[in-house]
C-alpha cells in the first residue's frame, strides 16, 4: 500500500516482488553464490527449492505448520516468550536425553503437526520435571525437527545435483541446523553458505534487491499488477532475470 | 552376511540406500542396504531405517502373494538395515519407450495399470511410480520394483498422488509417448475393477486431474 502511494506521490516505477523468492535473491547476492538448492525454513514457510525450467520449483515443503511456527509454538506453551526460536536453540544445548517423538517425511514433503502436539503433550505430561525436563524436549524437538528438514535437503540435492546449498529464513540462525546441513552439503561436495543473519530474516532489502533484478530485465509493474496475492506459490512466478 | 565383499559390487548408489549385487545361497540376489547418516542423533538414524526396512520387505511379501511380479524377499536384517531379495535381470521400462514398437509398449502399460490397480484394491499405495521402478525382463514381463516409499491407505486422494506421478514422469521424459502409454495404463487399471468398485476407481481417476489443477501443479503441466 505504501509503495503504491510513494510511487505514485514520487513518479517512480512500481515493482512486484514475491517474499520467497526475495530471500532467495538475497542469499545468492549476499553469499555471492550462483545457482544453489535452497533449504527456506521461517515462521511462515518450509520450503526446499532450486532452479529448474525456468522457474524456481519446489521440491519439497510442510505440508501443514512452518518449522518456526512449531518451534514459536511449543515455546509459547512452555512460557518462553517471543522469539521462542534462540531459546529452545539455548535449552537444547544443555541435554544430551533424547525422548522419542514421531519423525514424519513423505517422499520430499514433511509434516510437523504430530511432532508439535507430542512435544506438548510431554510437556503437559506428570513425568514432567521428574524424569526429563524442558532442556531434553528442546533438544529431542530440534534433532527431530532438524533431521527431518536434512532428510529432505539431502534428497532434493542428490535429485537436483546442485553444487551449492544455501540456507535462509529466520530459523537459518540457528547453529545446530546449520552443522547438520553443512553436513550433508560436504557429503555431496556442494558449498555450503548460510544467508547473514539481518538478511535471512525477513527484511525490506531482500525486497529492494530482488525488485531491481526484476525492473532491469522486465520493467515497472502497473498498480493492477502488484495486487498482493498471500497465496501465490514461488513456482507460479517468472523470473525473468535468470533466464 | 558378508557385506564385505559384496560391497565391492555396488549396483546402484541412491540417497538413501544402496544396492548391492551377489550370490545368497548361490542365487543371484540384491542387498538394498539403507545407508547410516551421521547427521542425526543413533537413535533416530536406527528407528528410521529399521521401521523403513521392516515396511519395504514387508509389503514386498505382502505384494508378491496378490500376484503381482515383484522381487522375491529372501532375508531381512533389520538390525543393519539390510534387505536380501531376487536380483531381478532386465531393462528399466524408462530406457526401452522410444525404441519398443506401439503394441508391446501397450501391453506393457497395460500390465503396469493392471498391478497399480491390484495393489490400490488392497490398500497399497507403491509411492514412486516412475519408469525407472518398472523393470522388462528378457522373457517380457512386467515387474515393479523399489518400495521404499510404499504406504497403506485407502484413500482416493493418496492413489490419485500416486497415479499423478506416473503422468507426471510420462509428460516430463516421454512426451512423445505419453497419450499411448498413459491411456494403456489407465485400461489395465480400470479392468482390475468390478463392477461395485469401478466408482471409486472413476473418482481416484477424475482426482488425478483435480490434483493437476491445484496451485503447486498446475503452471508446470500448462508449459509442457
């Protein structure tokens, strides 16, 4: 709304840029990294994309809650306030106790939905505090949480055979995630980068950046164009400036 | 076992498991072997592949008394994760498409539509339907292979996915081919229907379209 109104007010051009695609862009000029499979995994999405005929297709993604949604969640059920992400990252460093919980992939996709509700129900739990403790859910959810989300990196790389892996999203902070893709990035001789913190996270250059490659190869948008469309999928979009 | 020297003949390297070919009790066999990753706690690393190896060799059995040619389980270890089955020789139907003449290309299809279709009756859902998983053998049959992704379910939706993978790989490396070969598939696997199932499998059918025009597909099969 605001950059309609500036553009309008200033004569300037107006350009539509889809969010996902902008934290791709940004990682690439950031990490100076040409053609990478991308691990997205934020409070709103978890998407595994690279690449391909033209677009930037999925390969795999949640198909119900976004990684950083789950952990924000569990966080707020245990007391911990807003951003429950870096804490439950604190939390788990301190234990060592593994309590099962369920681990659900399917082919490329993933599903966090019944590991956040057995996750809670320990929590809600009367061995709560007397067998195991916050630390050991912390832990047990992101080494879950994390293998499933390497799990499907992995199989999109060896599919994709990208040489390189970036990852991004608010939930890219977070240094066990990244030991364990860099992990299997080096396994698949990819390089392996990791989007700087205050450009991983949703931000307005991300934005500015990824509108300048789109103005460059393809113009303005008029008004009706940059109708904001919350459900438009990455793969939907050209991009017109890496073809 | 000894993997030791099997391991010297290694026959195919995927994500997540390894093929390996050698001699079990003087049978040609396949040891599909699923790899260990470093990367996640021990714990989880066995769960996972125990509960994938037991799923795999189970439904492998289970399959192969419907009739249905797949290769015969010989031992299971799932401790190592390991699964001992007929090494199946044969082409993958992905490399004889452009080269086999229309009738048999259609009678393979045909074959494939048949089994899909036996195994969805009984609640099966192979989960990788590509036509690198269907294998010709030099006697000319049919046989499906990898179930590493296989599940249970009764669902219209989850057969549809199913099916919708097949059309997809069809479309994507086998354009030329697609119409004759999806269209076989589609006539054997309506024939393993009776008449008191043949509305379901008309809706699991109708579904696969409804599944193309969702968002996540349907640009893709527009460029094609």
């Amino acid at each position: 709304m605001v950059a309609r109104l500036l553009s309008q007010l200033l004569e300037i051009p107006l350009v539509g840029v889809n969010h996902c695609i902008a934290h791709i862009e940004i990682g690439r000029q950031m990490c100076k990294i040409d053609d990478p499979l991308t691990l997205y995994v934020s409070g709103g999405n978890t998407i595994v994309s690279a690449f391909e005929s033209e677009r930037y297709q999925i390969f795999g993604e949640t198909l119900d809650l976004a990684i950083g949604n789950m952990i924000d969640s569990f966080a707020r059920e245990a007391d911990i306030p807003h951003p429950g992400g870096p804490k439950i990252e604190k939390l788990a460093r301190d234990s060592s106790k593994y309590l099962e919980l369920p681990y659900t992939v399917k082919g490329m996709d993933l599903s966090f939905s019944g590991l956040y509700t057995a996750a809670k129900r320990l929590l809600k739990s009367k061995k709560f505090g007397i067998e195991y403790n916050l630390n050991d859910i912390a832990y047990s959810l992101q080494e879950t949480a994390f293998a499933m989300l390497t799990e499907v990196t992995e199989r999109a790389l060896a599919h994709t055979g990208k040489k390189e892996v970036l990852l991004t999203g608010g939930v890219a902070a977070n240094k066990k995630l990244q030991e364990m893709i860099n992990y299997i990035s080096d396994e698949h001789n990819a390089r392996f980068e990791v989007v700087p913190l205050r450009y991983a996270g949703d931000n307005g250059v991300m934005i500015a950046w990824t509108a300048i490659l789109k103005y460059l190869s393809k113009g303005e948008d008029t008004i009706e164009d940059t109708i904001i469309k919350p459900k438009e999928r990455m793969d939907n979009i050209e991009v017109p400036w890496r073809n | 076992m000894n993997l030791e020297i099997e391991k010297k003949k290694i026959f195919k390297k995927g994500a997540e498991a390894s093929l390996y070919y050698g001699k079990w009790f003087n049978k040609d066999v396949i040891f599909k072997y699923r790899i260990s990753k470093k990367y996640r706690l021990d714990i989880i690393d066995k769960k996972i592949r125990n509960s994938r190896t037991l799923n795999e060799a189970r439904a492998l059995i289970k399959i192969k008394n419907y009739g249905i040619n797949v290769p015969c389980v010989y031992e299971i270890d799932p401790e190592e994760s390991i699964i001992t089955m007929d090494y199946i020789p044969g082409e993958k139907l992905k490399d004889l498409i452009s080269i086999l003449d229309i009738q048999k290309l259609e009678d393979y299809f045909k074959k494939v539509g048949i089994f899909i279709g036996i195994l969805h009756q009984n609640g099966h859902i192979h989960g990788d339907i590509t036509t690198s998983n269907i294998l010709i053998t030099p006697n000319k049959e049919v046989f499906l292979i990898d179930f590493g992704l296989h599940d249970y379910s009764d669902n219209i939706e989850d057969k549809s996915v199913d099916i919708h993978l097949l059309k997809r790989v069809l479309i994507s490396s086998h354009g030329d081919y697609y119409k004759i070969c999806f269209k076989a598939f589609l006539e054997g696997y309506r024939d393993c229907y009776n008449e008191s199932s043949i509305e379901e499998c008309e809706s699991i059918i109708l579904n696969v379209d409804v599944i193309e025009t969702r968002g996540r597909y349907i640009k893709k099969e527009e460029r094609l």
